[in-house]
C-alpha cells in the first residue's frame, strides 16, 4: 500500500491526500513540485531516481488506509546524484 506522507521533505510544505502538488519517487520520497523542478532538478537525492505526480488515494479507502501521521523531513543540504543524473532521462538512469 502505498505511503501517503503529508509534506514536502525538503521544505514542509503541507501535501494532503487530494494535493495536485505532491510528487514521489520509486521510494515514495515525497516533494512538492517546486522543490523538484527547482531544487532537486527531477534527482531524488536518496535514490536518483526521478519523480512522478502521487496518486491520490480515494476517500471511500482512508479509513481503511489512513495516511501516514508523522512527518517526514530531510531538508536536502547535497543531492549527491544530481550531476550524475541531471541531464539523463529518470527511465535511463
């Protein structure tokens, strides 16, 4: 079951269930599109991977899968796969 995590990771930014905003990795590393396009360049800094639109998990499913709680944070400071992978397409790397 996929992990609804609520924030960006980098910079908290609230990304409820229904957010267009959110965006994952093959990790479920949640950013906000911001922080991908314009900090992370479409480079997970955990994995290299690349990064697509969350689904949203419908309404009718939350009570039986809730959302994760907690907050995850891991404000990026090095994405040290960002020169490595950059320019490469994320289904390339």
């Amino acid at each position: 079951m996929l992990e609804i995590r609520q924030s960006c990771e980098n910079c908290g930014k609230p990304l409820p269930n229904e957010s267009s905003e959110a965006m994952i990795c093959t990790y479920e590393c949640t950013y906000c599109t911001d922080c991908v396009e314009n900090v992370l360049y479409n480079v997970c800094p955990n994995c290299g991977g690349g990064f697509e639109k969350r689904p949203t998990r419908p309404k009718r499913l939350l009570a039986v899968h809730p959302v994760r709680q907690d907050l995850v944070s891991h404000p990026v400071t090095v994405n040290k796969y960002y020169k490595r992978y950059k320019d490469l397409d994320p289904r390339q790397r």
